[in-house]
C-alpha cells in the first residue's frame, strides 16, 4: 500500500470527496486482497472491502496522525475482516457456499486475476481455513502482506509479545495441518 500525503488525508477529514477518492484508490488494492485472505471468499472478501471503507470514511474525522495512517487502515481491515470471518462461521449452517455462485466484481481486472487462487494457493488456502481468525490474521499480515512485528502489534492493537506467540501458535498449526496433509496422501 502506498503512502498517502498527511495534506490529502486532511482534506478528506474536511470532506472533499476527491481526496476521499485518492485515498481509496491507493488502499483499495490492499484492503480487498487482505480481506479476501483473511476470509477466502471473493463475495465476503468484496462486501467486507465495502464495510471497511465506510469505516474509514465514517472515522476519518477521528484520525489523529498520531499513529501512521496506514496502520490505522490495517488496522480497520484487518478487524473488520475477522469480524466478517467469525459472523460467517454463526451463519453458515443457513447459507450456502456462494463462491461459484457470485463472481466479483467492480475490482480492476488485475487484483481479481492476482486474487485468484492457483493450484499452490489452493494449498495454503486450506492451511489457512484451519486457524482461529486472530491467527490467519497475523500469519496474512506478516508472511503474505509482510508487515513488521511491530506494524501488526499497532494494526492489531495487541502487545509485541502477543504478536509473537500468535505467529508461533499460527505456525505450528500450519505445520501440523500440512503433516496431516502429507500423511493423508500417503
């Protein structure tokens, strides 16, 4: 995600649309690729990456520049994402699986064509449906997004150490998973 001047961000709070507009566009990109990893659904992934901008939009008044705008985006996504991700596992014995169902749309071909899974993505995929939200949140954020320790501690709001031992409890269940994975082949 690419840094956005503090003199746009301003303009926005004051509510000048165009700058609302620059800021989507340079975040849009992310917060739709973090939501769709995190919930590994294009149609979750899309509603969440509009509830996410109207947080944005809805807090933006609230920014105080004391922490960096994008941690404060991450921040927003990512929680809105597990959010989703938690509310779809209450709901999901009354819905149906509707990633065949609905295509994605309004996104530039390019992020739907690198948002689509290929085979070893697939892989990871399901490695990643077997963690807790808090867990799939840290490992996308650290090992996909790339984020330091330190960024995922100010986006999640949880202690460095926190960060830690999510990453290493993440960790180990994928390892586990892809143990069992390779012994299911055999």
């Amino acid at each position: 995600m690419e840094d956005i001047p503090r003199d746009i961000i301003e303009r926005a709070v004051k509510g000048e649309m165009a700058a609302f507009e620059q800021i989507y566009r340079a975040t849009s990109d992310f917060v739709y690729r973090t939501a769709l990893r995190i919930l590994n659904n294009s149609a979750d992934a899309d509603d969440a990456t509009q509830d996410i901008f109207m947080k944005i939009y809805d807090n933006l008044k609230n920014f105080q520049f004391r922490a960096n705008f994008k941690t404060w985006v991450y921040r927003i996504t990512v929680n809105t994402a597990i959010n989703t991700y938690k509310r779809n596992l209450r709901q999901i014995s009354r819905r149906g699986d509707y990633d065949t169902a609905i295509e994605t749309a309004g996104h530039p071909p390019e992020v739907i064509q690198a948002a689509k899974i290929t085979d070893s993505e697939k892989i990871i995929s399901s490695l990643l449906d077997a963690l807790t939200a808090e867990h799939r949140a840290v490992i996308v954020l650290r090992e996909i997004e790339g984020l330091s320790y330190e960024d995922i501690a100010q986006s999640l709001k949880i202690n460095l150490n926190t960060v830690r031992s999510r990453l290493k409890r993440a960790r180990e269940a994928l390892l586990e998973q892809s143990k069992k994975a390779v012994q299911n082949e055999l």
